[in-house]
C-alpha cells in the first residue's frame, strides 16, 4: 500500500476514521438528546463487540470490530439503519423517548445534525489552520511554468485569476482542482491584471498521475501561487474563511461527480476504504499537519456522501421525511422496507466497485495474470 509500512497505514486509518465516525454519530446523538430521544446503543464500528460501557441514562457506549462505519441506535429503530420499530413493540413508558414518536421536523434536524457536524469539525481544523500557520486564499500568480498552458495563452505572474472554465476560482486549490478535472479541455480563464479583467482561451495541457500500477491524467495549467501573500489571519476572520473554503471544497467533490458521469474521469479513479487507508498512511508519514489536513477532507467528504438522497445513509432518511411533511403522513413501512434492500444493495455494490478499483491500483490483478500466464 503505497510507502508507507502497514503498520502505520492501519494505524492512520483508524486513527483518521475513528474518531470521524464518533464525531458523525454525536451529532445526531447530542441533537437527539436535545429533543429528548433515548438512545440504546453508540457503537464505534460495526459487528461483535470490543469494548464498551453503560451511561446511567442506559446507554451502551462501545466499540465494534469493524472500523469501517458507526451508527445510534435510537429507542423506537428496529435496527442501526433507524427503520421505524413496530409502535407496538415500544413499551409505553418509552414512546415519549421513541425517535419515530417525534415530529418529523425533529427527526429531519437528528439525521441532519450527523453530516453537518462533519462539516464542523472540517470548518474548525481549516480555521485554526488558517489562525497559526496561514491563509492558502489567494489567486495571485507567483510563477508561470515555461512552454505550459498558461504560458503560450499570455498568462504571466502577477495575474489573479479569476475564474476557470466558468468556476469561480479565489484560492489556487481551487484551480488546481478545477485544472486537474479538466485534461486537454479547451478552457475559459478569466484574469484580473493591473486593474482590469481579460478573459483568456487556455488550452490545458496534461500529466499522469501514478496511482499504484495505474496511470491517469490530469489537467495542467502551469501556475503556481505566489506563497508571499500566505500569512497567518485572526481566528475571527479566520472561521468565515473556514466556512468558505470548505464550501468550495464541497463544490469540487460536486464538480467531480458531474466529470464522472459526463464520463471525463475513468470511473476506475473510484477509491474505497482500501484507498482511503492508503492516502492516510501516507499523509501520516508526512508529519501531524498534512494528516490533521487530510482528516478534514476526509470528514467534508463523508459529510457529503452521508447527504446523498440514498436509503441506508442519512440523505435517504432526509429525503423521505420531506415526502412526509408533504404528504402529511409516513412512508409506507413496505416502501421503506424496499427502499433500505435497494440502498443496501446499491451500497455493497459500490463497496465491492472500489474494493476492485483499490486492489487492482495496489497491482494485484496484473501479479495474478502474471502468475496465472
């Protein structure tokens, strides 16, 4: 798995996920609290139990074998994916406590809390970023490769640039981002310089990107930022920064999304948990910052998956309690019944789809036609 030794590798992992998921599922648990839910079960992971502890509210506070997810278990959910329990087979003593007893606003708002504490958690890392070791918001040039996309389009240093391909670009991860989704791409990009805009064709230019025993391309436009104007910011103006750059950061995962449908990322480029061990094995080899900074990508994206509208995560939960403040009464328990085997299905096979992307990344599959052969 990459550089970094297995050791270190499962030790990020967890480290990273851990602590993710505990953050995840206090949101919707703290949230919970506050509408006066009861809660059986917290689990840290999924499966047979490691170890554990009872609160004095009854409580089971534990940790699972398998890393790999968590959830709560409100009074009232049949099971951890919170399908409604027959009312019947609540005691009545415990209804008042019941999650599927509350108003729908109320149960909208405990799944939302989940997500949106990731998102949390991601804003409060890039603001004490952005307090102690500096601001990355800037779009200013630095320096423009010789021979490269911006070079033979009339881009020179000392250019803001503005915009690409129609995106708004104020930070350079933002047109990295942008860039690398785009290879070979005919391309818009407007420019601030000395006062006044100009809007310039770039034809981007292309470079592999080695992952494992696969190669792909990224788009290049050949700037690089001027890091001068990098200096630490005061937490006040620190956390709307925060809350800014993980808005963009959310719109790229979007972006990426909508190149892989339109089928200009091989959908090969898919990682799962395999990959995500990996990159967090190597951003721990790398010192405690790139780590802490790869934890909060990690939780932006898990807060944006966790609101897709698909049954099994949060977003499919959102999406039919909106059909039920219109309709003024709940999906049909044989609805959501269906919906949750589709969603699990959908979900294992999209577990299974990255495992294969992972381990053939890691050159399994061309070592078995090798010994095969």
């Amino acid at each position: 798995m990459g550089g970094a030794p297995l050791w270190l590798v499962l030790l990020a992992f967890i480290g990273m996920l851990g602590p993710l998921v505990f953050f995840h599922e206090l949101g919707h648990y703290l949230i919970g609290r506050w509408f006066g839910v009861g809660a059986e079960i917290f689990s840290i992971g999924f499966g047979r139990e490691i170890v554990g502890w009872t609160d004095r509210r009854g409580t089971r506070w534990k940790v699972a074998w398998l890393p790999l997810g968590g959830y709560v278990k409100f009074v009232g959910d049949m099971n951890p994916a919170s399908a409604p329990a027959n009312p019947n087979e609540v005691p009545e003593a415990l209804r008042s406590q019941s999650f599927h007893c509350k108003p729908v606003w109320q149960r909208f708002l405990i799944v939302l809390a989940g997500p949106m504490t990731n998102f949390l958690l991601a804003i409060l890392i890039f603001a004490a970023f952005f307090s102690f070791v500096g601001s990355p918001l800037t779009n200013v040039v630095g320096a423009v490769q010789p021979n490269s996309a911006a070079a033979q389009a009339g881009i020179r240093k000392g250019d803001q640039l503005l915009s690409v391909a129609g995106r708004s670009t104020p930070t350079f991860d933002d047109i990295f981002n942008t860039v690398a989704l785009r290879p070979n791409e005919k391309v818009d990009v407007l420019v601030r310089r000395g006062g006044e805009e100009q809007s310039f064709a770039v034809t981007l230019g292309t470079a592999p990107v080695k992952d494992g025993n696969r190669t792909f391309q990224r788009g290049l436009l050949g700037v690089a930022p001027d890091l001068q104007l990098r200096e630490p910011v005061s937490p006040l103006k620190a956390l709307p920064m925060a809350v800014e750059y993980t808005w963009r950061l959310t719109t790229t995962i979007v972006d990426g999304l909508v190149q892989l449908v339109r089928g200009r990322l091989p959908a090969e480029q898919l990682g799962g948990p395999l990959k995500i061990a990996q990159v967090a094995g190597e951003g721990a080899s790398q010192g405690m910052l790139p780590f802490v900074g790869l934890v909060a990508m990690i939780s932006i994206n898990l807060g944006f998956i966790n609101l897709l509208p698909v049954p099994m995560l949060d977003g499919g939960h959102l999406l039919f309690y909106a059909i039920e403040a219109v309709r003024r009464r709940p999906v049909s328990p044989r609805t959501l019944d269906w919906a949750f085997r589709g969603g699990l299905a959908a979900l294992l096979a999209l577990f299974l789809f990255t495992t294969f992307n992972d381990l053939g990344s890691f050159g399994l599959w061309d070592r078995l036609e090798r010994l095969i052969g």
